[in-house]
C-alpha cells in the first residue's frame, strides 16, 4: 500500500497556477487576435445571426478589403456568393485563394474543392469535373468521387458513373447501378442495338435482381424483334419483383395480346392483376378489353364494381364514360357535363408524385429531376386518392 506524505500537498496549488496561467494566455491571445480582426467583421457575424445575409455580404466584403489575409473570410463570403447564385463572385473568391503561394496546402485543397461547388452550382460541369478529378487522390478524395458521380448523372455519362459507384459502396446503391446500365440499355435501343441493350439488361440485373426497368425494357426489345410471347414473360416477371409497377405495363401487355389474337387470355391476366394490384392504369386496360370481348354493359359492371372495391376520383370519372355508353345518346347531356367537370379537375391533379422530396410532375420518371433520387416515384398517380370517407 503506498503511504501518504503531506508534503505531497504542495503540488495542488503548483498545479491550479500552472492551470490559471495557461488560461490567461489563451485569453489574452484570444482577445489579441479579436482585437486584430476589423469590426466589419463582427458586424457580419451579427447580420447572420440576424438572419440578413445581404447585409453580411457587405460587411465582409468590407473585412476583406481591411484585411486581405484573412482566409476564412474569404471562405465564407465564397459559400455566401454561391447560395445566393452569384457564382461568378464565388468563383474570383475561391480562384484568388488558390493562386495565394502563403497559402498551406490543406486550405487550397479546401479551395479547390470550394471552386469546383462553385463550377457544378453555376452548371459549368466540364469544369468541375476537371476540379473533382484533380482531387481524386488527396484528402479530399470521398468528397471528390461524389462530386464527380452527381456530374456523371448530369452529363449522362454513365460508363463513368459505374466506374466511380463501384468506389462509393456507401454512396451508390446497387439499385442506382442498376438504373444507370439501363440507361445505358435505353440509349442503345435508341441506336437500334438490341443485343448491346440486352447485355447492359442482364448487367442491371445482376446488381439488382427486382429491378422493374429492366425487366420492362427486355419486354421492348422482345416486341421489337416480334417475339412476343417472350415480351409477355418478361413483363409478368415484374409481379415478383415489384407488383405495382405492373401498372406501367398494362398497355404493354393490352397491345401484345391484341396483336397475338388471344384477347380472351390475356383478360383473365389483367382482370387478376386488377383485383390483386389495383389502380387506375390496370382498370383503363381491362375496360377496354372487356368493352371489346363482353360489351358496353360488362364494361359497365366492371368499373361500378371496382369503384365500390376501391372509390376514388379517376374511377369515378371511368365510370361516368362507361355510363354513356350503356345510356342512349338523347338522354347523355347531364352525364357529358358531369364528365367535364370531374376530368377538369383531375387533369390538374394528374401528377406522378416523388416520395422523396414530393416533387410532381406529368410523366413517371425513373429518377426524380428535383432532388436526382432513384425509383423515388409511384406508378399510381397523385389524384387516385381514396374517396372512403
């Protein structure tokens, strides 16, 4: 057991003036370095704080001015032009810290990275990407790679964007890689190379197993070459990977069926599809089906059945139209009035809605123009709301 001196005391007061000095110096070097600083500068600060930017701006352009070494001003009045959208004042700031020889390397690697947000904000993506791509192998290689991975997206270079998602586990998603060999897929459609296309199809589906677009694409290249019992199979297949998303091929396989004379199969499909998956798309094909195989009056039943399965707007409106076409034409009029008030007001509703950042818009898109998510919109429409009270 160690024994106890009391002369050993004597170190508790040595120690708190030890502390107490070291503290005043901090201090006084704290308030040296404050009283270095311009008054604009604190006069910025508080129109932050106040929430008056305009007025901050000007304050620190003023503290620069005063004081041209100080390096952090610049940097926030840099980050301030940019939110603001003047880019071009942001771009001089960060490009006159880089051409500074006094400056440490970190900070103009801090610069460069400042200047390469200013290239992307302003849209200027060749640029930035030459700055992101001279960052690759620094400290500020992560940042970099997911820079460049947002300009590849924009550029629609997606070669490029596969190669840096395969850096980025954590960022790119195997969902998203998926997303970009079909869109690979899809431009050479366009360039009528089916069989280029199909190679990047299997491609998305091996890094993603449920991904509807491609199976939805090897369908189209399946109609193309006229083999449509094969585009069927590759369309059904989107009931097990994700079944709402049949809605979107529902005109698909409609069409297919027409043209293979098996009208009769192909509404027993779609009729289960609808009562298992409904929505408006899937009701839109089997009306019309069971208008063309079993009357006006079936089409009739059908849609007043769905509505009570599942009352909404849109269904409301298909069943004004299957009315009119059980209804004699003198005696129309009010239906063809109810009818126009209804599609009035749902054509401003018909939007496709993100669930990510609540974007909508017209037409169903595989990856959001608003805040760039992946598969972030539903195939059902916003105003299929339900009308259950």
């Amino acid at each position: 057991m160690i024994e106890f001196e009391y002369w050993q005391l004597l170190f508790f007061p040595l120690f708190f003036g030890l502390g107490w000095a070291a503290a005043r110096i901090d201090i006084r070097h704290l308030v040296k370095e404050s009283r270095a600083l311009p008054r604009s500068y604190f006069q910025g600060l508080n129109f932050l704080l106040n929430e008056q930017p305009d007025r901050a701006i000007e304050a620190f352009v003023e503290a620069v001015r005063i004081d041209p070494q100080t390096v952090e001003l610049h940097f926030a009045l840099g980050s301030l032009f940019r939110r603001r959208g003047e880019t071009e004042r942001a771009i001089r700031m960060h490009q006159s810290l880089i051409e500074r020889d006094d400056l440490p390397q970190d900070l103009k690697l801090e610069a460069l990275s400042e200047l390469g947000q200013d290239y992307l904000k302003a849209g200027l993506l060749d640029r930035a990407e030459e700055v992101f791509d001279k960052l690759r192998e620094s400290p500020r290689a992560e940042d970099a790679k997911r820079n460049l991975l947002e300009i590849y997206q924009l550029e629609k270079d997606w070669e490029k964007a596969i190669a840096i998602a395969a850096e980025l586990p954590d960022v790119a998603s195997q969902k998203e890689i998926a997303e970009y060999y079909c869109e690979l897929a899809a431009a050479e459609m366009i360039r009528s190379r089916p069989d280029t296309a199909s190679g990047h199809l299997k491609s998305a589906l091996e890094r993603n197993r449920k991904c509807v677009r491609a199976s939805l694409l090897q369908g189209d290249i399946a109609v193309q070459q006229d083999r449509l019992d094969e585009a069927i199979g590759c369309w059904q297949r989107i009931e097990q990977q994700d079944p709402p998303y049949l809605a979107l091929v529902a005109k698909r396989l409609l069409d297919a069926f027409r043209k293979l004379e098996r009208r009769d199969e192909g509404l027993l499909l779609l009729r289960g599809y609808l009562e298992r998956y409904p929505s408006l798309d899937l009701l839109d094909v089997v009306f019309q089906l069971v208008l063309e195989c079993e009357g006006p009056e079936a089409a009739y039943a059908l849609v007043r059945d769905e509505l009570k399965r599942n009352p909404t707007l849109l269904g409301f409106d298909k069943l004004i139209e299957a009315r009119s076409l059980v209804t004699p034409p003198e005696s129309r009029a009010d239906l063809d009035l109810a009818k126009g008030i209804v599609q009035g007001y749902t054509r401003r509703l018909a939007r496709y809605r993100c669930d990510n950042c609540g974007f909508k818009a017209r037409q169903f898109y595989w990856r959001c123009p608003a805040c760039g998510g992946w598969e972030t919109y539903s195939p059902k429409r916003t105003e299929e709301f339900d009308l259950t009270p």
